[in-house]
C-alpha cells in the first residue's frame, strides 16, 4: 500500500465522519479507532437485507414516527469516541436531527451474517448491546433460513445466549409489534426451508 493510500494508525469518531476514505466507494466503518473496509453485500445478503426492508418497511407504514435506515453509522457506548459500526438495517423512532451523522436512538437493528463475516458480525452485535435505547437485535444468516434474535430484559441485561430462529419459525420484534415468519425475510435469497 502506497504512503497515499495508507491508513490513518487511529481516528477519533469524529475525525471517521470528517475523512474521505481512499476509493471513494467503498464501505467503512470505524473499530476501537481504525478504520476497517466492508466488503460489497453477496446477492443473497442483499436479497435478504432488500426483503427485511420491505417487510418491516410495511410494517411501520402506519406507524409514522417510526421508519428503517438501511446501513447508518451506530455509535456503541463502548468506546463511544472511537467506534462507528454499520448493521444492514436499524429502526429508530426517535424524531429526525437536522445534522444528525450517526443514528442517535435506534430501537431494532439487523445484522445479516454471512460465513465470512462472523466474527466481525458477532463483535459489532455485541457492541450494540452497550446503545441504551437498543431493545432487539436480530441476525439473520446467509448460509440458510435461520436466525437469531437478542431482546433486552425486563431488568435492563440482556440475555447470555439469542433465541435460536429456524425455517418453520415465526419471528417476533416485540419493541415494534412485528411478527412474521422467518422464511418471509429469505423470499427472494434462493434459500429454502429443509
């Protein structure tokens, strides 16, 4: 990698919204102050995170204070000034900022986890659970109908281990009244229930 086109060491959240990554296309988000690439979406996380938008989408249709962001910057408690992270899809209900830059209240997000991204996806999901107005985290998996649903307790924790979501299935979103079956979210993925 060329001096050009090298890296900053380390950034502070502030500086990650201000900079202009090299090749301008590309997805990045900002991890414990460095800025890490995102590769481009497979088509079957695409046609997943495409058909979740549409379901959940609708679902808010009538609920006007309430709407989907597909891939807004979150900042996590953890390390607030060092850390962006970017799920596929955030609900939020919160009313609109006019210079808002992150995502300052979301409620839901989604994460669509693909094989090759699992530890990367598992430690953003875990990050999450430090945003105070977070109450459900739903990861969906690319390799098959499946996901996996965190709900904040009654209490304020959050569970030691996700509710294990299976192609027969409905999944429930609770915080905003949505249930749906879970095979709806992979209509267009290719995938089957086996």
């Amino acid at each position: 990698m060329s001096a050009a086109t090298r890296l900053p060491d380390a950034m502070t959240a502030t500086e990650f919204l201000d900079w202009t990554p090299p090749h301008g296309g590309d997805r990045w988000e900002l991890v414990d102050g460095r800025p890490r690439a995102m590769a481009p979406a497979s088509p079957r996380h695409g046609s997943i995170q495409g058909e979740t938008n549409r379901l959940l989408g609708n679902h808010l249709a009538a609920q006007t204070e309430c709407r989907v962001v597909i891939e807004p910057g979150i900042r996590p408690r953890v390390d607030a000034a060092h850390n962006i992270r970017v799920p596929d899809l955030a609900i939020t209900c919160a009313p609109w900022e006019d210079d808002e830059r992150v995502l300052a209240a979301p409620l839901v997000l989604v994460e669509i986890l693909s094989p090759s991204n699992k530890a990367d996806t598992w430690t953003n999901v875990w990050s999450y659970t430090t945003i105070p107005s977070v109450a459900e985290i739903l990861v969906l998996h690319t390799a098959e109908i499946r996901g996996e649903l965190l709900r904040r307790q009654d209490d304020g924790l959050w569970p030691d281990d996700p509710l294990q979501l299976l192609a027969g299935d409905d999944a429930h979103l609770e915080s905003i009244g949505f249930a749906g079956p879970l095979a709806g979210f992979y209509r267009t993925s290719g995938l089957t229930g086996r």
